[in-house]
C-alpha cells in the first residue's frame, strides 16, 4: 500500500497528503521512496497520463491512469502492466509534486 488509511481519509475530506511509495513499477517517473504529494481530485478534471492514488483490487497504487471510457478508469503501471479498471470512487487523489531522489 502507497497510503495509510489516515492519509486516504485526509484526502477524502480534502485535504492534501505526501506519500513515499515503494516499489520500481512506476520508475523512472516515480522513484522508491520518492516524497509524492497527492491532492484531492474531480473525475472530470482528470486525464489518461495522470499519476494518482488509487484502489484496485483492495490494493492502493500510484499508479497512472491510462484510459477514460465514460465514468471509469483503465489503471496501470509505467513499464505496461494493467491492474484494470475502477469507477471514480477509488480514485483518492493526483500527484502534483514528486520529488525523486538522486541516484
């Protein structure tokens, strides 16, 4: 998980959280451990090449956005893998600033 349940809640009441998530899936745009800030969004406003904190499966990625077909969301990784796709209600935010660390 890239949030706690706290950092979610935040977002969900409006409130703008950093995270540092974990992993290589979103290298080189997203670093291991990088400091991302995620920021409560609209589903109208969002597009596909967007980085945002979602739940898929009861699993919660940052993860990009890579297709819009109506009201829902095709979700992937940076290096093609699809996780699948969601309705807006587990989009919980969109990275605005990432902040990766040398090397």
């Amino acid at each position: 998980m890239d949030a706690s349940p706290l950092q979610i809640a935040a977002l969900q009441s409006g409130k703008t959280v950093q995270i540092r998530p974990h992993g290589n899936s979103m290298r080189p745009r997203v670093c291991d451990g990088a400091r991302v800030t995620v920021a409560p969004c609209q589903p109208e406003d969002l597009k596909a090449g967007d980085i945002v904190l979602v739940k898929v499966r009861r699993q919660v990625y940052l993860h990009l956005i890579k297709a819009i077909e109506g009201k829902r969301f095709l979700i992937g990784n940076n290096h093609g893998r699809i996780n699948g796709w969601v309705g807006p209600n587990c989009i919980y935010g969109i990275a605005t600033i990432i902040e990766n660390q040398a090397g």
